[in-house]
C-alpha cells in the first residue's frame, strides 16, 4: 500500500514539475512549414486558374508599373533561413492585400481557393515567427528589399502593386516552397 502511494506521489511531482518546465501549448505548437515543401497539385491549378483568369480581365498594356519587387538579383536560397521566412510573410501580406481588393464577380470566383490557402500559409508562418525570429535581426539584403517593398506601396497604384503580386504568385509559392526546406534549399 505504501509503495501505492509513493508511486502516485511520484507521477504527481513529475506531472507537475514537467509541466512547469513546458508551459501549456508549448509542446503542441511548432514550425509547421514542411508541409509546404511540395505544394498540392489543386492548389497550384487553383493559382494559375486564376492568375490565368486575371491576365483575362485585366489588360496590362495600360499600366506604366515601376515596380520589380519580385524581380530580385539574388535568390532566396542566399539568406538565412529566418530572412527566408521574413520575406515570404512580407509577400504573402502583399498578394493576400491585393487578392482582397474589390474586384469583378468573375475574378471573386477564381480568387478563393487561392486566397484561402494563402492565409492559411500566412498563419503557419507567423506561427514560426513568433517561435524562430524573435530576436532575428535582418540582413541588409532582405532590409533594403522591405524598403523597396514600403516605398512600391507608397508611390504604386494599387492596379500596379495587384498585377505584381497576382502575377508573381508563383514566384512567392516558389520561396514559399526554398524557407519550408529550410537549410536543404539551394
């Protein structure tokens, strides 16, 4: 009876004493982006249904865009991995902006699919923030690039910052795709 007892005693301190060491939740979150490692075939037609669709609508010939935001001279793989994530948040806020606009009934249908799991993604990668980059200080590479990123949304008509992201959508699924396999990106 007493050994009972002193083996209840003993998971009850260890309960509570592991508990203490890993507060509530902290086991159940993490970094979930290797899921994004190979994006689903219906995801990736859902994107070029709709960036396919928006070519349709909108005429590119009228616009007089200065950006080039996705046009980079270095590629993703040359940061660290929380630069990676960084700038992939920075992309998604842009393309979820602009997938957000008012738009045309036919364009509202196409967008959906994409929109949710753009957002979806989003989440997962401030959930990985708020573990990883806390103290993570960019480089001056990805610095100057969120500069250019201010600036576009600053003197960019909103026509030109929605053709750059809605048409760039799977460039930022492609760096999506290098910050989830992390250091195995090249």
């Amino acid at each position: 009876m007493l050994c009972l007892s002193f083996t209840s005693l003993l998971v009850l301190v260890l309960g509570v004493s592991l508990g203490a060491a890993f507060p509530q939740g902290a086991l159940k979150k993490s970094c979930s982006l290797s899921k994004y490692k190979f994006i689903m075939r219906h995801e990736m037609k859902a994107a070029r249904k709709m960036t396919e669709h928006f070519e349709n609508i909108k005429l590119q010939s009228d616009r007089k865009c200065n950006t080039r935001l996705f046009h980079r001279k270095w590629k993703i793989a040359d940061l660290s991995v929380p630069d990676r994530v960084i700038l992939v948040e920075a992309e998604l806020n842009l393309t979820i902006a602009m997938l957000e606009l008012p738009t045309v009934p036919s364009f509202d249908e196409a967008r959906q699919r994409p929109l949710a799991f753009l957002t979806q993604v989003r989440e997962d990668l401030r959930g990985c923030m708020a573990m990883e980059a806390t103290s993570h200080q960019p480089s001056g590479r990805l610095r100057h690039w969120l500069q250019n990123l201010q600036t576009a949304k600053n003197t960019e008509t909103t026509g030109c910052l929605e053709a750059s992201a809605i048409l760039n959508i799977f460039q930022v699924l492609e760096d999506l795709r290098c910050t989830a396999r992390r250091e195995q990106c090249t």
